[in-house]
C-alpha cells in the first residue's frame, strides 16, 4: 500500500492541503495543528481552537467500490465514534452517540463533524474532532463540547488520530468482508432515538425526531404533527 503522510502546523484546510498531496497513492493522511481557513459543511467555517484535531484522510476510489458509496457517510461517523469512545473515560461512553450522518455528539453537544469531498481519484474525509476545546457556536448551531470533558487526556490527539486513520485503511482493505447490513446496524446503535433535533436551514427550525435509516443512508424523522419525511441531505441541530 502506498500511502503519503503529512503533519502540518498551520494550513489554511487539511483538506486543501490533501488535495495538493493527492496522485496514486493507496492512502492520504493530512494533519495540522491549526488551520486558518477550516471548512465545515454546508460553506460554514471550522474554528481553529488549539489542543484540537484538525486532519484529512484520502481513500483512492480503487479501494471504494460502489456498493460501499452510500453509507460511507455513515461508516466514517462510526470510525470516528468507536476511536473516541476509545479514547475517553470508560463511565463516559455512554454520552457519545451518532447525529445524522456522522456528527460525534457528547451528551447531546457536538465533539466532532466530518465533511466528504470528492477530488479526482480520491474521495477526502476530513475529520475536526474537539479534543482540548469546545468552539462557542453562535449561529444557531449544535452547543460544542471536547473529548477532555469526557476524561480524554490532551495529550491523546496523536494516538486518536492514527486510530481513525488505522480503522479507515482497515476497512478499506478488507473490503471483501464489507457488510451493509452491519454498517446500518451499528451505526443505528449509535444514535440517540430519544433526542428531538431542529432541522437548521428551514423556516422555524422544526423539531422532529429520528426513526429509522435505510439502505441509502437517508434518515427518516417525524414530525411534531405526526407526518414522517426522509431526509436525504439537511442540517439536523
Ligand atoms: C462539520 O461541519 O461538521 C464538518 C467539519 C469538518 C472540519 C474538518 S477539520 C479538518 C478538515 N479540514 C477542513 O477544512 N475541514 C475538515
């Protein structure tokens, strides 16, 4: 496997970064300590809070078959849940769970989000995980917590970094062993079906709570009305 690495101070975005870094390899691994131009999904900012993480990992499409596309969202927010859960205090696993599709919650405040792009040959994950710091959030968006909250040492974003990168390679090369059922069952158990979300980008950010999800990876929510409605790409808060 042919893999490139790169371990950044200050980047504008790992991702940018990864593109630049990006020709036949297997695998991309980009890391900063800060960024100054972090991409959140939706166009939003990424703040840059010291302490925290901050990395982009490529997967060459030839590692990606098709039938693995639609719930790779869903894949990488399980990574990105089974490496924290191992990183904080064991009595603190309990608040992790899963928002739609792969926002990392600690008890209900969000710890960590991925955004997915495309880039020639390479699909990019980039991952922004609070470690150190919680980012004040002022438009509207989810409250934030950090993994140290949760008994994660500081120290750990190194260890946690190459346990997200480890999970992904891992998954990726035994891809004759991937299940879709698996992935939906897991991540399903992630989530916490109790919690009412709004949904961010409509009028009066309705409240509606998840139901179930599907083969798609699409969720579907009910209504305070009783309606139900699959939701295919929407910012839940
Ligand atoms: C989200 O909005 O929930 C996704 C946030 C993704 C942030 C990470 S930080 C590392 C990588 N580089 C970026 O510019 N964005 C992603």
């Amino acid at each position: 496997m042919v893999t490139s690495e790169l371990r950044l101070e200050t980047v504008d975005s790992t991702m940018e970064a990864a593109k630049s870094l990006a020709a036949t390899q297997d695998f991309l691994l980009v890391t900063a300590e800060e960024q100054t131009l972090g991409k959140g999904t939706r166009g939003r900012v990424w703040q840059s809070l010291p302490g925290n993480i901050y990395m982009t990992i490529g997967v060459n499409r030839r590692h990606l078959p098709p039938a693995r596309l639609a719930l790779l969202p869903l894949e990488m927010g399980l990574h990105l849940w089974e490496a924290a859960a191992a990183a904080v205090s064991p009595s603190q696993r309990s608040g992790l769970h899963l928002k739609w599709p792969n926002d990392l919650l600690l008890l209900g405040s969000k710890a960590g989000g991925i955004l997915m792009e495309s880039h020639g040959e390479f699909l990019l994950v980039g991952l922004g995980i609070n470690v150190a710091g919680a980012p004040p959030v002022g438009d509207g968006g989810t409250p934030s917590a950090c993994l140290a909250q949760a008994g994660m040492p500081v120290d750990g974003k190194d260890a946690l970094v190459e346990d997200i990168y480890r999970r992904v390679r891992e998954a990726a090369r035994e891809a004759d062993a991937y299940d879709s059922e698996a992935v939906l069952l897991q991540w399903q158990g992630k989530v916490d079906w109790q919690r009412l979300h709004g949904l961010r980008d409509r009028a009066g950010t309705p409240s509606v709570l998840p139901m179930s999800v599907n083969k798609h990876g699409h969720l579907q929510v009910r209504h305070a009305d009783g309606s139900r409605e699959w939701l295919v790409s929407e910012y839940l808060v």
